[in-house]
C-alpha cells in the first residue's frame, strides 16, 4: 500500500498539477495525462472529488455515475482504482490543519467513507461547477485572496451538505433500511453480555459505514443524533434492571450495561432521568404497591 502525506506527492503519483498551496489544493481533473489504474492508497489529508461520468473498469457492467467523492486521512483505498479516462471533473484537497483551525466552517461528510457518494443532478453540478470556477480564480491569485478562497470552499462544503439532504429524502427506501437495522441492532445489544457502553462507531462498524455518515443518515430521518438513540436505549435497559431485579445493586447494574466506573453511571442516569438509580427504584417500589 502506498502512503501520501502531502498534496505535492499524491499530485506528482497521479498526474495532477503540483499545488500551489500546501493548505488547500484545487484543481481540475484530465484522465488522458493522469494514472487511471493503481494499488491500493492512503492520503493523510482531506479529498472532495467532483467526478463526472465516472466509470470504473473494476464494475463494467454499470452505468458511468455523477458523484462527489470522499477520501480522510488514515482512510485507505483498499482495492485502489482502474478506471475509464473518459470522466471530467474537479477536486478539493485539505490538509489537517486548515480543517483543525476552521472546523466550524465545514460538516461531518469529510470524514465520509468512499462508499458513501453523493450523486448529483445535473442542476447540481452546474451550481458546484460555478461556485468552483470561483474558488479556483483565488486559489490561483495567491495568499492574497486566502480568505475569499476559504470563503468559497465554505460555500461550497455547505451546497454538498444540502445536496446530501436532499439525496436521503429522495431515496428514503435506501435510508430507511439503514436506519431499521441501526434500531434492531441496539435492541439487540443487550440480549448478549456488554463488555462497554455502545458506541456510535460500533453500530458503524457493523454496518459497514463510517460513524459520521451513520450518524447524519439517524439523524435526518429519527430528528435524533445516533447517541441520543444509544442513551434511549441505555437509559430503557437501566430502568428495566433496577425495576426488576431488586437483588441487584446499582454497581453490579452498571457493569452489566457496560460502564467501566458505577460513579459514571449514577451520573449519567441522573442527567438522562431526573432521579438518582435509588431515587427511581424507591419511586418504581411506591408505585408497585400503590397498585
């Protein structure tokens, strides 16, 4: 596997132009002058590549695709590319740190996996080509437009994010399944022994998904985060054990739903319930005999 931990390297691999700018590149793809076929690759920095009338050798029998593409650092690109040089399109590349100093100004879909593309209408890409055109005139002009270029990635990032929402109302089916395997998935995590607390990357993992992109897919169509899922889920099986097992303490409670330290899970319920462990099972008592 072949690593690349600057813009400068990975250009010269692929066949790009060298970049101006060791923070953020910009540029256009030319498929006949580039390499269309390569091992599989890792990039220590961020990539949004706008690709159009994509298609790839390794999938012949489909349909050359529209998309947005995504690639984050440590993410490796396990089966490489072998593709057709038949495709136009531009790319965005950012490094660590302008994305550590400005993280306000861009969305969780960085950190998206490869398999999770965004497709574009043709109205779409008109809009990105526009706002590129732009971005690439500054990213051109030097230091002196640095902040008018960051402006129009920001602008750009913020068109991909609606674009994103309108790709999972469209194909809700697609989602949908997602997110039911999600919910089945919690519901199932307690009918095994929990060695630690579920995790937002856990369900990810298991589904074959990046954490982010899980993540905004729960929260579009539950109008709830992934974690507020999980604390559903917690929080439901917590209250289940100290209604129904009395012989049981608030330790040997927290170990079971998997907490590593009880003085967590007594705060965490707190926080999520309104009532102390002892609180609630002192009023779930009361209210048994009441019946």
């Amino acid at each position: 596997m072949l690593k690349f931990k600057d813009f400068a390297s990975y250009n010269k691999y692929l066949g790009l132009p060298k970049p101006l700018n060791n923070d953020i590149d910009v540029g256009y793809y030319d498929p006949p002058n580039m390499l269309l076929k390569s091992e599989p690759v890792m990039v220590d920095f961020y990539r949004i590549s706008f690709k159009i009338n994509f298609k790839s050798r390794t999938t012949p029998d489909t349909k050359p695709v529209t998309a947005v593409f995504f690639n984050s650092p440590e993410l490796v690109m396990k089966e490489g590319w072998d593709v057709e040089p038949t495709y136009t399109g531009m790319y965005l590349q950012l490094s660590k740190k302008i994305i550590e100093e400005n993280r306000f100004l861009f969305r969780t879909y960085l950190d998206y996996g490869q398999h999770e593309a965004l497709y574009l209408t043709e109205e779409e890409v008109q809009e990105i080509s526009s706002v590129f055109r732009l971005m690439f005139k500054y990213y051109e002009s030097g230091k002196e437009h640095f902040s008018v270029l960051l402006s129009y990635v920001n602008v750009l990032i913020s068109l991909v994010e609606a674009f994103y929402k309108r790709q999972f109302s469209t194909d809700p089916k697609q989602y949908n399944s997602i997110v039911t395997e999600f919910q089945q998935s919690l519901i199932d995590y307690y009918n095994q022994p929990a060695n630690q607390l579920p995790s937002v990357q856990y369900f990810a993992n298991k589904l074959g998904l990046t954490a982010n992109y899980l993540g905004d897919i729960v929260k579009h169509f539950t109008q709830k985060s992934a974690l507020e899922n999980i604390h559903e889920i917690v929080i439901n099986k917590a209250s289940e054990l100290l209604g129904n097992n009395p012989q049981m303490n608030t330790t040997e409670i927290a170990y079971e739903l998997g907490f590593e330290y009880p003085n967590y899970f007594s705060k965490f319920f707190k926080k999520q319930v309104g009532l102390s462990p002892r609180e609630y099972r002192l009023q779930h008592k009361a209210k048994l005999q009441k019946q």
